[in-house]
C-alpha cells in the first residue's frame, strides 16, 4: 500500500468555516467531553480478549478454525469485529457475501484475526417506496444503531470494519461504532453498479406513466434497465451522498466509494482496509480510534462535503444524529451558514443528467476534497484512517498495480483539472457560488430546501395550497384531474411521532409531470424526500411537525402559501389574527399497524424533531 507524493498548497481556512466550527465547539464542549472522557476510560486496555475469562474465550472462539483459534487463545494478536449489513435484497449490499471470509484470511496474513461480530438489519428503500414499510425506514437507523452496538458489545475486538452503504444503514452502523469510540474503525464500500438506463430517461417514462401514457410493462421494463446488477443504484441519493461524507470524514481509504464491485481493485482495497486497520490499533503503536478522529472539524467537512455535491437532504437528520453519537452539536443553522459559503462543485442526478460513475470518471470525491481545500473551505488539520497527512491524503485516487506479489494498490494524486465539466468543477469556477441546500423559515415552521435540484426559475412559487393527509390522497386528485393548475401540495402528518416520517417518493412523478406542463406547483411537507428530490420545489421537515402541533396544520386549502429559496421564507400569507385563532389540523384517519408499524409506537412517542436527528437514541 504506497501513496505517490504529491504536494497540495493550503490556503486558510475560509472565515465562515472556521467561525461555524468554533461555535460548534462551543456550544458542543460540555457534552464532548463527557463524550471523550468515555473514549479515554475504555481505551489503554492493551489486547480486548486479555480481560475475557476463560470461559468468556472459550465461548468466543469455539468456532473458529484452528489456525485463527490459536492466535484468538493467545490474546495478544489484534482481533477485528466485522459488522456486516449483508443481505440479497439491496443490490448494494449484496456484493458484501464474501468479504468476511476474504477478511479473515487478509487479517491473518497480516497478523491479526477477525470475526464477524455481528449484522445489522438493512431494508431497501427502493422496494418500500410508497408502501407501509417505509414508516420504518427512518426509525431503522436506530436500530442498525443499536445492533452495532450489541455486535461489538462482546468486548472481544481491538478494531472494527463496517460494511454498508445505503441510506439508513451507514448513518446506523457510524452511531454505534462511535458508541464503543474506543475502537478503530474503517468503513468499507463495496461500489456502484454499472450504467443503465439514465435517470433522465428513467424519470421520463415514470412522468409518462404518471400521466396514464405508458404502460406498466413499459414503467417495469424502463425501472429495471437503470436498477439491472449489483452495486448501489447510480443515481447521487442518499447511499451515494453517505459514500462523500464517509470519504470527506477519513473513514474510507481514500477514493474507496465508487469502485465497481466486479473491478479487481475492489478486491484489493477490502485488502488493504484489513491491513490498515490493524496498524490503527493499540498493540500497533499509532492507536488511532474513531471517537477521537471523529471532532468538530470532520462533522464540519462532511455537511461541507455534502454542500458541495448537492448531496441528500436525508443528511439534515441523520448527520446531526452521528454527531451527536460523538458528542457534537449541529443544527440547521451550521447548514445554512455553510451552504452561503460553499459552492456547489457537481451536477449528478437528480441535480443533473450524470450518474454516480460519470462523477468517478470525471474525478470523484477525491477530486472534490482537492478543491474544497485548495479554496480553504475544508479543514485539513484532521486525523483520518489513511495515514498522518490529514485530509490531504484523502485528494490520491486509489490505482490496482500488478506485481511479482500478486495485485496491489497505490494512491496517486487526484487530477488538477476535471475531466469533464459538465459533471464536476474546480472551485474557481463552480455551477453554483452556494451550496445545495438552504434553510427556510417563517410562520409555518423551519425546514430543508435542496436548492441545487431546484431550476432557478422555480425558485419563488406562490400559489393557493391544497391539503392532504397521504401521498395517496394527492396521487387520487392527480387522477381525478383536480390538480391541473398552480398550487402548493402541503402533505401533512409525515412526521416522525405521526407516522416514522417515510419518504414520499410516490407522488414524484405526479408533480414533476405537472410542472412540465407549465403549472406553477410546489411541496411543503412535515416529511421527507431524500437524496432523489428532483426538480419541484420542496419544503421537506416542516418543524414542528403537525403531530406536535406545528403550524403547517393550521394550513387550509385556498390559503396563499410563499415558498422563496432566495429569501429563505416559507410562509402562509393569512392575516395575523385569522391565523393566531386557527386551531391545528386533527388526523381523520390513523393507520399504525400491520407490517410491524405497531411495534415501534415507543419509538413515535419519544422520537425528537427532525432539526435533532429525528432519534430515539438521544433524547435528553
């Protein structure tokens, strides 16, 4: 594993950079702290197994072969606690079969040994679009969260390698490792799938579909022509966006995230994520765990990462939950702040035409953190898993080099320049001056704008709003030909104590079918939508929600509503006094059971607001 030399100038930090990371800090230090301080207690133990019983040993390796078991009975090789979220229903996930049995053989190799301590539950998304499932998709993270934790709680690993990439699984799989901070930790990525049908041509046929102008086998035949292998979907969602952020954070080997999972170099990278890891540890001399690489500045460069790439909403909610997890304190604000500052580097659907391999190809992430912090809108002075140069070593793009020892991999400097234009920018001439995502306010609440998919035409709509209760609710208007004009859907009761907060994906074609057709139509929403929010409009996270009596449910049909990216105002335009002696809108229906929904009521009761984390993990 070498890394070519390369020298990046590094200007200082931008000035809305560092004064958003101090405030952070601050507002973060008594809670951070307490968090290290745990960090600290666990940490300095030497070998995990050394404390274990007999007994408690015997139980831990009885299964292992007989070459692993001896090393595991000794105690004093380091032991890697594998954490899969493996399963044949994501196509992402499903390349992920093999690795532990590859794992353990690297580990040895390298003197170490590994176990798979546990593996986490992993729902697609894509399969519960617009079905019951989804009301647990959000609540899903807590629970990989809270799996994680009980995989490494044997106490038996002196690191951990984390498997997963997709939306609620990676975000789930972070927390929990950072619950045992103690631990070096590597997350590894198993790579997109290849091309298929664009998702311009996808989006089309589903508008089509939408407007009753395609058939069903034309919808099934164009859906499985963009999700046809394994690999995650190429579309920049919410598992790409968390592939950024994980490389922004240092938790990847540096351009890990888009590797196709057939390429031989992806071979080599789980490889060389084994043996890296086992130099991170205590018995290895540069003891580096995940509590303490995670600070203030790495949240700091992910939400920048995300800003710059146009990433996922999605990330307005989970990053503040993996934050917290550390101890660390964000909230829309920090975003917002960023988001004036950072320009927006890419143009991947739905934010443009290019897919996830087109952004590879084009330069990658490795490219995007080369710019960010040639500009000095990252900070660079950060630990990653890579080596000691800082971020700085996260700009080399891994290459598979064959030798007399069979295939290696090197790191050698990203390219100066983009390789096409039209999918990623250097920062001196950037699509946008300001990032992705804004901050709205006003008298119906505070929520999340992905301005980067938003044409700027589309930017300001006011129009009289039309309430419902359900994504079903809207699509049976479209239907009924009631809505063919201009208006503002407000999708209530999608939050996360109403209903888990599910994406509402469903209607998308819908909308987007209406504003080809020139209507004047936007989305404000107590729910969410994702990474794939495309080109409408959308208030996403309304908070408070409706469910706690948040004012987006004093809404009434007719009422004029102002959704302004430019200004940031979102705001019912309702005279003052109408609007203090309106009462909040009551649920006429409310559906939380079967498919499982009845078994995570705890969960809607205690769940906090979107803005902190939307968790139940965290609610003091």
């Amino acid at each position: 594993m070498t890394t070519s030399n390369s020298v990046l100038a590094l200007p200082e930090i931008h000035p809305v950079v560092a004064r958003v990371t101090q405030r952070i800090a601050e507002r973060s230090k008594v809670l951070r702290s307490a968090y290290l301080a745990r960090v600290q207690k666990m940490a300095g133990r030497g070998p995990r197994r050394a404390s274990l019983s007999c007994a408690n040993q015997a139980h831990a390796n009885a299964a292992m072969d007989s070459g692993s078991k001896i090393w595991l009975n000794q105690a004093q090789k380091p032991n890697i606690g594998i954490v899969t979220a493996y399963n044949d229903m994501l196509s992402a996930h499903q390349p992920y079969e093999p690795y532990p049995q590859q794992i353990r053989q690297t580990a040895l190799r390298f003197g170490g040994t590994a176990q798979v301590a546990g593996a986490v539950p992993a729902m697609c998304d894509g399969v519960t679009q617009g079905r019951p499932g989804m009301e647990l998709s959000l609540f899903s993270r807590d629970v990989i969260a809270q799996a994680t934790a009980v995989a490494l709680s044997h106490d038996a690993f002196d690191a951990a390698l984390c498997l997963g990439i997709c939306d609620k699984i990676v975000p789930g799989l972070l927390i929990g490792a950072l619950a045992f901070g103690h631990l070096p930790t590597i997350f590894i990525p198993a790579g997109p799938m290849g091309s298929g049908l664009s998702n311009k041509e996808k989006a089309a046929v589903r508008e089509r579909y939408a407007q009753g102008k395609a058939t069903k086998a034309e919808l099934l035949a164009a859906e499985s022509a963009a999700y046809h292998s394994a690999g995650t979907c190429t579309f920049y969602g919410t598992a790409n966006s968390n592939q950024m952020l994980l490389e922004a954070m240092g938790l990847h080997l540096p351009g890990a995230a888009f590797v196709h999972p057939s390429d031989p170099l992806r071979h080599v990278l789980t490889d060389a994520a084994v043996e890296r890891v086992l130099q991170l540890t205590e018995q290895s001399g540069n003891y580096t765990p995940i509590g303490e690489l995670v600070n203030e500045k790495t949240i700091v460069n992910a939400v920048i990462s995300l800003l710059a790439t146009g990433g996922s909403t999605n990330h307005t909610i989970h990053w503040i939950a993996v934050a917290r997890a550390a101890g660390i304190l964000i909230d829309w604000q920090d975003f917002d702040e960023l988001s004036s500052v950072i320009p927006l580097l890419t143009r991947i659907y739905p934010n443009g035409t290019a897919d996830v391999n087109a952004f590879e190809d084009a330069g990658g992430p490795t490219f995007v953190i080369r710019e960010l912090l040639s500009g000095g809108l990252m900070h660079a002075d950060v630990k990653t898993v890579y080596g000691n140069q800082g971020l700085a070593g996260h700009i080399h793009r891994p290459v598979l080099v064959e030798s007399a020892n069979g295939n290696q991999v090197q790191w050698q400097a990203s390219p100066a320049v983009s390789t096409n234009k039209d999918v990623v920018r250097n920062v001196t001439e950037p699509f946008a001056a300001t990032g992705g995502l804004r901050l709205l306010q006003g008298n119906l609440g505070r929520a999340i704008v992905k301005a980067s998919a938003v044409p700027e035409d589309a930017w300001i709509v006011r129009a009289p709003a039309i309430v419902f209760e359900s994504q079903d609710a809207l699509v049976g208007a479209y239907k009924a030909g009631e809505l063919n004009k201009d208006f503002v859907a407000v999708v209530i009761f999608q939050g996360p104590q109403a209903n888990g907060m599910p994406e509402l994906h469903h209607f998308t074609p819908v909308l987007g079918s209406l504003m080809s057709a020139g209507y004047k139509v936007a989305l404000v929403t107590d729910g969410r939508m994702s990474g794939a929010s495309g080109k409408v409009p959308a208030a996403l996270h309304v908070s408070p929600e409706v469910a706690q009596g948040g004012p987006l449910g004093k809404v009434r049909d007719g009422d004029l509503i102002e959704v302004n990216v430019h200004t940031g105002e979102l705001r019912a335009l309702v005279d003052e006094a109408e609007w203090t002696s309106r009462a909040v809108r009551q649920p006429s229906t409310s559906e939380t059971f079967d498919y499982g929904r009845e078994l995570f009521a705890a969960q809607r009761r205690v769940v906090t607001a979107p803005e902190h984390g939307a968790s139940t993990l965290f609610i003091d």
